[in-house]
C-alpha cells in the first residue's frame, strides 16, 4: 500500500522466471483512492448507525426514568435530569459555534463528542479551541484531517482502562494547530513515520490508511505532522495559514 500526494494505490511485484533463470518482473499498480473513500464513507456509516442505535437504546432508559419520576410526583428532579445532558450539549455548542469560523470543523467536533461518549470514550475539546479564520484548505481536507487524526486517537485510548481523548485546535500566528492527544500507549517518531508513509496498523482487521491520509492533507498544504516529546500519546499537525499556501503541491 503506498499512499502519494493526491493517490493511494496497491502495488504488486512479481517475479518473472523461465526455466530457473529470473527474466524480470511485472509490476502490477491498482488504484484504491476512490475504493479507499467508499470504505471510508461506508465506515462512517456503520459507525453512525451504530452511534444511533446507542443513543437510541440510552434515550429510551432516560424517558422511562422521566416517565417514572413524574408518576412519583419528582416533577422537579424529573425535569432537571431531563436538561442536564441538553445543557451541557447545548454549552458546547455555543462555544464552538463562537469560537470556530468553519461550521463543517464544528459539526465534525460536535459528532465525534457524541461518538466518542457512545463508545464509552471521554472527549474533550479543549477550551482555548479557537480558529478566527478559514484554513487555506478545502472543507474536505479539514474533515479528513482532523476526523481522521480525533478516530485513530479513539481507537488507540480504548486500550486504557480509562479513555479519554482531548482535542485542541487554534491559531498560533499564521499557523493552524491541531493537537490530538489520548490515553493509549502512544507513537515514538520512528513509529509515526511509518504510519504515515504506508499505512502501517496495530489492528489485524484495519487497513491503517488514517494517519496516512492525514500526512497525504499535511504534504499538500505544506505542513507538519509529528508527536509532541512530551507526551508520547499526542499528534500534533502545524499548517501554515500566511499568503502564498495556496494548497498546491511543489
């Protein structure tokens, strides 16, 4: 599997033998990026479906314990255990709201909060989260990078006994950041940059295309990606926001 500036492609090499002498090789390039964003879709589908199915069983535990307090005649407890989850929501809401310019970047932050906490997860987004002015990046890109970088860290705090991951994102001058960091055991440097370049995983059924994806974003617009020394279990990608990056490649 190799991922390039704009592809992601599957190469085989075999070998060309004829009477025990080796000939050559054929060399077989496929195309996978428009596979690889089906399944991606096809992934955030089931995921979604799942999310629903979740919050559809937690909803109906809420309701019958609504239903219950107001039959005991708890009409104030009942009502407050009813606003207390919309509150917290809705406060999340409006920061992100007031404090992101881009709305696809916040329904994304919004749907991996509720995902996250479907998933037994603690999401945060942290407060000093703040982006005043469109990425030079396409809508696209910014969801592929960030909702790509919030799911492997996801998957990789699920190996704690208690996950958690935090999101931050701002600007720093004429640089966007975006720091990831969870409660998993962490990538070494060495680790990242295979990551990166061949869509290494730890995770038998995975194909690990997503940090590959998001160095393939980072390339395009002239960014970098690495983890931060401090802290082996948190990603952190800088993307220059001054004239000039228009998003091409060199």
């Amino acid at each position: 599997m190799h991922v390039t500036g704009n592809r992601v492609l599957v190469v085989n090499s075999d070998a060309v033998l004829w009477e025990g002498r080796r000939l050559g090789a054929v060399v077989t390039l496929r195309d996978h990026t428009e596979l690889q964003n089906v399944l991606g879709e096809l992934d955030s589908v089931r995921g979604f479906a799942e999310s629903l199915r979740t919050q559809a069983h937690e909803s109906a535990n809420r309701l019958h314990t609504i239903v219950t307090m107001v039959e005991l005649g708890r009409t104030d407890e009942a009502v407050s255990f009813a606003t207390h989850e919309l509150a917290l929501s809705q406060s999340l809401i409006d920061r992100l709201t007031t404090a992101v310019r881009e709305p696809a970047l916040v329904a994304l932050l919004l749907g991996k909060s509720s995902d996250a906490s479907t998933r037994g997860v603690a999401l945060t987004v942290t407060e000093d989260t703040a982006l005043e002015s469109t990425p030079p990046m396409s809508t696209g890109d910014l969801v592929t990078l960030v909702g790509n970088l919030v799911d492997n860290a996801i998957d990789a705090s699920r190996a704690s006994d208690d996950p958690w991951v935090e999101v931050a994102i701002r600007q720093e001058g004429s640089t966007m950041v975006v720091e990831v960091a969870d409660s998993g055991p962490g990538m070494t440097a060495e680790t990242l940059a295979h990551a990166t370049q061949r869509g290494y995983s730890t995770k038998s059924d995975h194909h690990g295309l997503g940090l590959a994806l998001v160095s393939q974003v980072v390339n395009r617009y002239r960014g970098t990606v690495h983890t931060e020394s401090s802290l082996a279990s948190m990603v952190v990608v800088e993307i220059p926001m001054g004239p000039g990056r228009d998003g091409t490649e060199s």
